[in-house]
C-alpha cells in the first residue's frame, strides 16, 4: 500500500518524542505507547500522563509529514478525570481536534489530494493504515459494543430448504435427489413437521442470547469423544526461526512469552482493537477465554474452565514444560507488572537446568481418547494430592510454553513443522512434552520450530492468529535479551505420583499416539505464482476464486464433486461462531466439467468460472449474515430431540448424510506473517486444508489419513497448483482477446 493516511491520538505514559521523521520512526515509537488511538471519537482518557492529537500522512511518494501538536493540544488527564459524562468529554475532545485539525492543514498546506485522503479515511471512520494494527484502544472499549450485536438470527424455514435442495443437487444421482425432495416437501409443508419445529426454534432463540451457542459448544467440542490431536485441535506453525543453540532458543522463547503476556495486558485492559468484518464491529468474546483456561476431559462429556478477571485468586504464573517435566513460574512482579524477557530467560534457564533428561511423559494422556483420558483423569490421577495441586496449577495457568527438542524430519522443514504442531511428532518425541487441554500452548524448538497448539472449544483461528501477529511483532521488536543477576521466585517443579495403573495407560497412550501419528498425511505448501492480489485485479473475491480452484484440483483427481465445508465467521452476532459456507455448487460444478471439456470455447469457460465464483460469494455472505442452512438444519434436528421427537426424516435420508460428510474441509485463516494454520481431516476418506493468502502468494495446508485409498495430499497439492494456474491462464487469455 503507498497510500495511507492516519490521523490519531497518542497517548504516552511519559514525555513525547520531539519529532517524528518518518513512518519508519513512527513505527518505532509506537509500541511504546501506552495508547494508540485511530479514532479521535473513541478517546476516553483517565490514566495518561499526556495525549497528544498527532496527524500524520503517508502520500504517493512514501513521504511521511507530522505535526507535533505539543505546544497546543497537550491534554492533562485533569482536563477529563472528574468528567463523569463520556460523551461531553469526547464531543469537547471532537470540537478541539477540528479546530486543530484546520490550523494544521493550513499550517502545512496540504495539497487538494492529501486533504481528499482525510476525508477518506475520516469516511472510514479513521481506518488506520498497516502499521497501527497492532495499536490498542483505550481501555474499556473492546467491549463497547458488545451489548448492541444483534443476535444470531434463526433463518425462514422456505428459505433454508430451497437452498438445501440447491446445495445437494451436485452431490447426489436423480433418484436421491427426488426422494429428498419429496422429503423436503413433507417437513416444509404448512402445518407440518418443519414448522412446529422452526416455531420451538424461535423461542428458543428468544429466551437466550444465542440459540446456538452452547448447543455447538457441546456437540463440536465436548461431548466429542475421539482424542483431541489432529481431529481438533488446530496447530499453528510460524516462520521458522534460526537458533545457534539453546540460548538462542530460550532467548527466543523469553521474548515470545514477555509478547504474549504483552497482549494480555490489552486483553485485561479490554483495549484490543475490535475485530470487524468490512464496517461491521465482531463480538469479541472469544478473546476472554484464550488466557487462564483449560477443557478438563470427563467421561461422556468435557469442561472447560476459564480463571478469568472475575475468578477469586487471579492467575499470575505460567507452566514452561521441558523433556516432558512441568514447572510453575510466575511472570509478574509484585506490581502486577509482567516480567521483563530478561527475567524470563533466567527463569528459563533455571527450569532448563532442573529438567536435562526426560521423564515419564504425563502429558500424552491428553492426546488419547476422552473416555479414556476422563477415567484415567478423575478415578486414577486426580485423587492423589499431589497430583491434584499439579492439575491445578497446570489448569489455572495462564498459558503453557513447550521447549521443544528438535522436530522429526519430514520431507521439508515447513510440513515437518506441521507434524511437530499438530502432534509433536510421536511418543519418542515432543508429544509427551505438552498438555493438549490447555487452551494455548507455545512451541519453541531447539531447531527454530515455533508455534502455537490451540484447544478449539475457547475460540475459532482469527483471534489467536491476532494473539500470534502481535507476539511475533513484538519478537521481532524488542531488543536482544541480556544476562541479569536479578532472580525472581525460583520455578517450581510440579510432581506427579504416577501408580501402575497411570503408567499402564500412559503406555496405551503412547501406541494410540504413534498410530495416530503415522496415519497423518500431511503436506504444507507455497503457491508462489500469484496470491489474492490476481484474482482482486479481475474484480474477483480472492477467497471464493481459491474455493473454486479447491473445487477444480477435487474434480481434476476424483471426478465428482464433494460436500464442501468452508468456515465462515457469524460473529457480527452476539456470541456468534461460524456456519457452514458450502463451496460445492451446480455452478461449480458445471466449471469444472467445462475445464474437462476441450470443445466449451475458453470465453464460456470464463463466463462459467465468473458465474461459479460469484456464486459462492453470495453464499458466503449470506452465511456470515446469519442465512447459512446449516446450523439451522441442526437447530431443528436438536429441538426435535430435545422435545423428545423422533429425529425427523429428512435427516435420516442418505442424501443428508453425504451432505454432511464433508471431503473437504477447509478454511481460510490469514496472518500478516507467513504463519499456517493446520488441522486434520473430519472424514476418514476427505482433507482437511487450510489456507492464508498473501498479496503475491498462497500458503496451504493439506491434510489427510494415509490409511485411505481415496486421498493423497501431494497428488491434491499438485492438481491444485495446476488450478491456480489455469484459471490464471484462462482469464489472461480472455482479458487480452
Ligand atoms: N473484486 C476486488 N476485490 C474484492 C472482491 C472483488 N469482487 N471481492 C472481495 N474483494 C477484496 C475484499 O474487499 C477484501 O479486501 P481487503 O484485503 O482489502 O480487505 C479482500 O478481497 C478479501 O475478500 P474475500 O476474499 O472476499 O474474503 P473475506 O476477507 O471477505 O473473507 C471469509 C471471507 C468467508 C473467509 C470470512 O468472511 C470469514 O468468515 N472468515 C472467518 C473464517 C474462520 O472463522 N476461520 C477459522 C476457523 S478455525
């Protein structure tokens, strides 16, 4: 981007810079911000020392101008402090602004051009440019507007059986389809099934913030009884880092907890920037259950437990784990300060020295299956004292870090990265080295391997992914790490008392493991061709046109179309997580039979690739609107269960079931870094992939089982790259015609 324009209000915990260079400098000082503020309106200033209204543009040429409002827009925080009515205080801090924002203008004589960008970005609502990302409201108002989100809405009955009528025709022969048809005719009739279950529906969503919320919580998440590595937890993986040594990875490693501790401080203080959805604000709390939490494994069903700001003693240390041995450390002084990444590493260094030689890995019990794991767990493990105050404190920490040996090599370093994230690479490995439970766990390898391991009930991809850009910028922005001779509380070792029948099952945990670990077929890779900016310049949604080439690399292997799930966000609703965008259509279809095709003229390719993509645009956003069919087809299988009905037929025909079992699961999660998101397949013979598009690039991940015949994720990875490709070629030839 060479246009951008901000116009802010910064606001310092000590005294400001003179002067401001260039954006470069900018950045620079940023971080030591206490408040960034891109919103003017949004100011609500009690515990600043100084704020200061600075406006700043970045033009065509890179040029970057400032003004240093010091010496007249200075605010004390007495000007606000005793001010009890916000909005008088903010409309004051409005009219200030406009009258400075004029004497700057003419102060600086701003050309006709760069005084339109204002505009813009005021229009924008001061939309700040790349560089402020990772700035910081002030405090109090993430959650602003939490309490005015619409509530998830429950879709008109007609409305999602047409569509699901619409959506299973690519999947199913004519015999299959009428049948389902004549079903769908008799639950949708008037009078009928269809309607006195939409009507409980509605009630339900009336009686509750979210009709969904802890139906999903429990059927997606904890009442799942397979284990939890590879089917969901996902795995990130970072841009590998290059370490001389295990200094340099605990240096490393000091840096990357002093970030996440960092982004915490804006979690507490509610000031992390609110996610939207073009203008749209999302709900924002996912972010509350990421930090101090933990799914605790039962039989039948799991918990998850959150110790957050409310919870009696507030949670101030962290479990390091290291050759499979766990160690309490506390990363705040005695001011509830979070430590500096110097203390840290000496603590670090500490814990490495009390941990050289592995133990018995307690920590792979937690990748077995729940049943398993909860019987183990509450009859065997917890009864024992010391093992309970170890769960505890494992439970109430705020996250845990894994040093990690080095990673099992793959057939290149980014998959083999996959495999250490999503599993840790086996029982002989780094997968004893983890507590899969807990919600968030990093990674840091003696050979540069980083990343995050994340349990999925707390919270979908976007907002660890916010949790993950921060902490790598902070990485990558703090200075290197010294020696110190201060030593804060030494670590402590949390001991486990490990009877026969816990070691029993930690063997039996191991094989299942490895099992598991050699089913996994996984492949992660670059498309280095083009990234979201080419289909952009074709007036193309970059991540429908990726889902049509998905759609094209199936078809080119298998010659069918598969049920296809994409996530897509519902957070523009109060506690709204995601429905299902399906990616297989009859539109998608037809291109891909086309591309097979060598008599369909290349213009009528075209059309048929626009009219497939477009398509799936509007599903798309239809979906994050809260029209998806999905969730509803299950709200109303639910309440019919719940009022103790029959499951309804339409749900037992076979037409439902290859609807819902999806090849292709996908989703896209993006990152400013080079960073991936892996998960597994959620079919036995399907993929999983995931994908994070760049401006000039694509990174993937593909996932599968090699114990099915049907799939084989370079074969996948190969037709797809021939995809991209083709539909490139086919869209330039056409453009120059
Ligand atoms: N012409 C030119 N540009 C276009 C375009 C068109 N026809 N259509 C879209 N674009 C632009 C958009 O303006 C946007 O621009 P930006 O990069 O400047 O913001 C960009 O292309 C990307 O838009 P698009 O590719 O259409 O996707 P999206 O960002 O709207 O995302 C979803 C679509 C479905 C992925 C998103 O809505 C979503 O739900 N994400 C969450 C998924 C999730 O939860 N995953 C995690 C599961 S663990």
């Amino acid at each position: 981007m060479n246009i951008s324009l901000s116009v802010s209000c910064l606001a310092w915990g000590h005294d400001p810079p003179t002067s401001w260079e260039s954006a470069e400098s900018l950045k620079l000082i940023l971080p030591t911000c206490l408040c960034v503020c891109s919103d003017p309106n949004q100011l609500g200033l009690r515990n600043h020392k100084k704020t200061i209204m600075a406006f700043s543009v970045t033009t065509r040429s890179h040029s970057y101008e400032s003004y240093d409002a010091t010496e007249d827009s200075v605010f004390e925080p007495s000007d606000f402090a005793d001010s009890s009515d916000q909005n008088c205080m903010r409309q004051e801090l409005v009219d200030q602004k406009s009258r400075r924002h004029k004497r700057f203008v003419r102060r600086h004589s701003y050309s006709p051009y760069e005084v339109k960008v204002k505009t813009l970005a005021h229009h924008h609502q001061w939309k700040a440019p790349e560089f402020f990302r990772g700035a910081k409201l002030p405090p109090g108002r993430m959650v602003a507007h939490q309490s005015s989100l619409p509530r998830l809405p429950v879709p008109n009955l007609a409305q999602t059986l047409q569509k699901y009528l619409k959506v299973v025709r690519p999947l199913v022969d004519d015999i299959a389809f009428q049948k389902t048809k004549q079903l769908v005719e008799e639950f949708g009739k008037p009078g009928g099934l269809g309607e006195s279950l939409q009507s409980k529906l509605q009630s339900r969503a009336q009686e509750r913030q979210n009709w969904l919320d802890d139906w999903w919580l429990h059927m997606a998440y904890l009442d799942y009884r397979d284990s939890v590595v590879i089917h969901v937890s996902p795995g990130i993986v970072c841009p590998p880092q290059d370490f001389n040594g295990k200094q340099e990875q605990l240096q490393f490693a000091a840096k990357l907890v002093a970030g996440v501790l960092d982004y915490k401080v804006q979690i507490d203080d509610q000031s992390v920037p609110i996610d939207k959805l073009r203008t749209r604000p999302l709900c924002m709390d996912q972010y509350y259950k990421l930090f101090s939490a933990c799914r605790l494994p039962g039989e039948q069903r799991d918990q998850v437990v959150v110790y957050g700001p409310d919870c009696g003693v507030r949670p101030r240390h962290i479990v390091v784990v290291h050759n499979n041995q766990f160690f309490s450390l506390d990363v705040y002084d005695n001011n509830w300060k979070p430590l500096s990444p110097d203390l840290i590493h000496a603590q670090l260094q500490r814990v490495v020295c009390q941990s050289k030689h592995p133990s018995v890995p307690v920590g792979i019990l937690t990748t077995e299956n729940r049943d398993t794991w909860g019987m183990v767990y509450n009859q065997a493990l917890k009864k024992d004292k010391t093992n309970k105050l170890s769960l505890e404190a494992i439970n109430r920490s705020i996250f845990m870090l894994c040093l990690d040996q080095e990673t099992v090599r793959e057939k290149d370093r980014w998959t083999s990265m996959g495999h250490q994230l999503m599993h840790g690479g086996g029982s002989q490995h780094n997968s004893g080295n983890r507590w899969f439970d807990k919600t968030l766990q990093f990674t840091v390898g003696t050979d540069g391997a980083v990343g995050i391991v994340y349990e999925h009930s707390a919270a979908e991809g976007p907002p660890i992914i916010a949790l993950l850009d921060h902490m790598l910028d902070y990485c990558s922005q703090s200075p290197a790490v010294k020696e110190t001779s201060v030593h804060p509380k030494e670590p402590e070792r949390l001991l486990f008392s490990l009877n026969n029948s816990v070691l029993e099952a930690i063997d039996n945990a191991k094989k299942s493991l490895d099992m598991q670990v050699r089913d996994l077929d996984l492949h992660l890779v670059t498309f280095k061709t083009y990234g979201k900016d080419f289909p952009k310049s074709q007036r193309l949604s970059p991540d429908s046109y990726i889902q049509i080439a998905m759609q094209l690399a199936y078809y080119e292997v298998n010659k069918v179309a598969c049920a296809t799930y994409e996530s897509g966000s519902t957070r523009m609703f109060h506690l709204g997580r995601t429905d299902t965008i399906r990616s297989a259509s009859v539109e998608s279809l037809k291109f891909c039979q086309a591309m097979q095709d060598s008599s369909i003229q290349p213009s009528e390719k075209v059309a048929l690739l626009r009219r497939a993509v477009e398509g799936h645009k509007r599903y798309a956003q239809e979906t994050v609107s809260g029209q998806g069919i999905d969730r509803h087809l299950l709200g109303l299988k639910l309440i019919a269960v719940e009022a103790g009905l029959d499951v309804p037929d339409l749900f037992e025909d076979s037409t439902y079931e290859q609807a819902v079992h999806f090849k292709l699961s996908t989703s896209q999660v993006p990152s400013k870094y080079d960073s991936l998101l892996c998960f597994g397949p959620v079919v036995p013979d399907g993929y999983g992939i995931c994908y994070n598009p760049a401006e000039d690039h694509l990174n993937f991940c593909i996932s599968a089982f090699n114990r099915s015949r049907e799939t084989d994720t370079v074969k996948l990875a190969t037709a797809l790259n021939q995809s991209l490709l083709d539909m490139q070629e086919l869209l330039q030839t056409q453009a120059k015609l």
